[in-house]
C-alpha cells in the first residue's frame, strides 16, 4: 500500500518542465508562479491537467482562499535573510526580486510552483488503491501534511511544497481530502483550510478552556478571526487587538472585548492578566505581551507579519515559569475538528470578498492592503465540457 510520505515525496519532484503543454492532453487554467519576486510571477495561462496517481484523488476546485502563506513564499519572506515585516518585504519586491535558496518552509521552494493552500472542491477521480467513494463528494483538502505520521513533526504543505489550488483541478494524496456535508457555499468552504486551520492549531496546542482570558493579535485577518471565533467556542474571554476602524465587525464575530492595536497593552490589560496569548503579528508589541501574561501563561504563534526579529526580557519568561509554543506542524485532531465545527454549526464563515482566479494580482494586492476583515477568495473559471 502506498503511504501518504510516498505520495507527497513523488509530488515534492515532479519535473519543471511539467506546464509544458502536449498536442491531445487535457488542459486547465491555472496560475503559475515563476519563482520569487512581484505580481509580475503570477502568470495565468492553460497548464496540462494533473492526474491522479498511486494512492491519489484528482479534484476540481470550487473555491481557494488567499493567504499570507502564498504571498510570503513568493516574495522569499521565509528566507533567514529577510529582516523586515511582510510589509516591507512587499516594498522591496518592485525594486529587486530576490531569489533565495532557503526561501521556502525549510526546503527550497520548486519554482515553478502552483500556489494555492486552501481548497474547496469535489473529486472527480481517484487513482488506483485511492478510496473511489470520493468520486462526486465536496471535500475540503487538509494543505499541511504529516508524511512521517503524527509522530513526527516533518511537515510539507500543498502550494508551498508541491502543485496546489490556484487552478482548475489539484491532485491529493486521498487521506488529506477531508468530505463535508454542510449548507454552506463553496465560496465560504474555500474561506477556511489554510486560516482556520493554523488558528486551531494554536488553539489547540495552548490547550485554550473556558477559565482563560485568551488574546489575540491582528483579530481582524483570516487566522486572527478565525481564532477568535474558536477561543469562544471553548468558553473563553477574548480580548481582540485590531485597528479601531474594525473594532466594531471583530466585536461582531464574539470577542468581549477589543483594544486598539497602537494602545499601550500593559496599561490596557494590566501585568500578569492573560492566561493565553495567540499572536502571529510579533515584531515590537511580542515583549509587551509577554509582560501581561500570568504565571504559567502559554503564547502560541504561527507568523510575524509584524517582524521576525524580536526582543523581550527572558526573565519575564522564565521567572513566570511561560510556555512559548512554535505551531507550523498541525496536530492531528485539528481538521477534522474543523470539519465537525462546520457540520455542527459550530462556527460562522467571514468572506470578505470574491475574485475570479484570474485576478490574482487584485486579490493579492487587496490583501496586503488589510481593509478587510476575515478571508478573500479565489474562484477558477468552471470547467469546459
């Protein structure tokens, strides 16, 4: 039988020359990144379609979010080079796209890359000893996987290691594709693989219960949102950190409370006052927050938009007895938590707008904009015959 590390390692060295189009070979539309750097490497354009190999499904895309994943792989974001917030990395792409070695999640990025980490979608073929039940099911794809098992942290995630969802059909290993039986549209299914599931990981991990007082940094973004909603759904308090032009939608979606991301958070809070802290913007505010966390307090992260590089006094840290939790590697309970949540009726989708896939670079540039609050998504074209 065919293991899920077989599978991932076969799509890890697919040939580059694999967009080559071939006389009689079925097609598909799809946005191609051509290595790192500017709007200018997503190239939308017809690429042969995938089939599904060994162990594989092939499904057809619904819906595939944005994320800061995508841009920051693009743009070389992950390298140990860069210094500076995503922001900054942005700036600098239209005066230098800078091709980085160790650009990627730990391994080099395999220009040239489908993007895409989230998919909505519904299989239309499997491949041989893939489950054939899936055939017609929507399904949602679980983009970070654990080829080792859940043993091991090793990790790779579709789109950043391998071929994902910007395009009209993705192929998957069959024991990622995750079914869904659920009201909701394909728009708001494809709003959560990526976002949600980064946010219940670190939910998750910082063990979050209903005694907590939990906050959470750049509440209004797709994983900030997402965690807010998910910290209330085990009974916390939730104080959200956003910019004051979007206090009112994040209070909208549960948090008790919401400061402004320029307060003075020590003053606002108070020392030894939060129990949880879920913060992927870092950069200055990181020290800060630590100081308004309890003895025992446990922060969890998954980004830095803010910057990488931080500084904090490590006698806060370890006087207070902290626990400082690293979540890239998802838990093995975490999607089909997200599953259940949905099905349930658990949790609430928050699209923040729709574009045709062609329209990547809008999307993109809206993006990093951050006007919105919740996801943006991405819809390919449907499919011909």
């Amino acid at each position: 039988m065919t293991t899920v590390e077989e599978i991932i390692r076969r799509q890890t060295q697919l040939p580059a020359d694999r967009f080559t189009l071939i006389p009689g070979q079925p097609t598909m539309k799809a946005v191609v990144t051509t290595g790192n750097g500017g709007l200018d490497r997503l190239v939308y354009r017809d690429v042969p379609r995938p089939v599904a190999g060994e162990g594989e499904v092939l499904i057809e895309v619904l819906a595939a979010g944005v994320n800061n994943t995508e841009i920051n792989t693009r743009l070389g974001w992950y390298s140990s080079s860069v210094t500076t917030d995503t922001g900054g990395a942005w700036a600098q792409e239209e005066r230098e796209a800078r091709q980085k070695e160790d650009g990627g999640w730990g391994l080099p990025t395999p220009w040239p890359l489908i993007q895409g980490t989230d998919c909505c979608g519904r299989v239309t073929a499997a491949g041989p000893g893939a489950d054939a039940s899936l055939i017609g099911r929507r399904v949602l794809v679980r983009p970070n996987m654990r080829p080792a098992g859940f043993g091991s942290l090793e990790n790779l995630w579709m789109a950043s290691d391998f071929d994902g969802a910007f395009a009209q059909f993705v192929k998957a290993p069959a024991s990622e594709v995750f079914p869904i039986e659920t009201s909701w549209t394909d728009v708001e299914l494809g709003s959560i693989p990526c976002a949600w599931g980064t946010a219940e990981n670190m939910i998750h991990r910082a063990r979050v219960t209903a005694s907590d007082h939990v906050v959470v940094t750049g509440a209004s973004g797709g994983v900030g949102s997402a965690a807010v909603q998910l910290a209330k759904r085990r009974g916390a308090r939730v104080t959200a950190v956003v910019g004051r032009s979007k206090a009112e939608r994040v209070l909208a979606i549960g948090a008790d409370a919401v400061l402004d991301r320029d307060e003075d958070l020590v003053v606002a809070l108070g020392v030894e006052s939060v129990d949880v802290v879920i913060d992927n913007v870092s950069g200055p505010s990181f020290g800060t927050l630590i100081e308004t966390m309890r003895t025992g307090g446990r922060y969890a992260s998954s980004g830095a938009i803010a910057g990488p590089i931080v500084s904090f006094d490590k006698r806060s840290f370890y006087l207070r007895d902290m626990t400082l939790i690293g979540c890239t590697a998802w838990d093995e309970p975490v999607f089909p938590n997200l599953v259940g949540y949905i099905e349930r009726g658990q949790i609430r989708p928050l699209v923040a707008g729709v574009f045709p896939l062609a329209q990547i670079a809008e999307a993109q540039t809206a993006f990093l904009a951050k006007h919105h609050v919740g996801n943006l998504v991405l819809v390919p074209p449907p499919v011909e015959g």
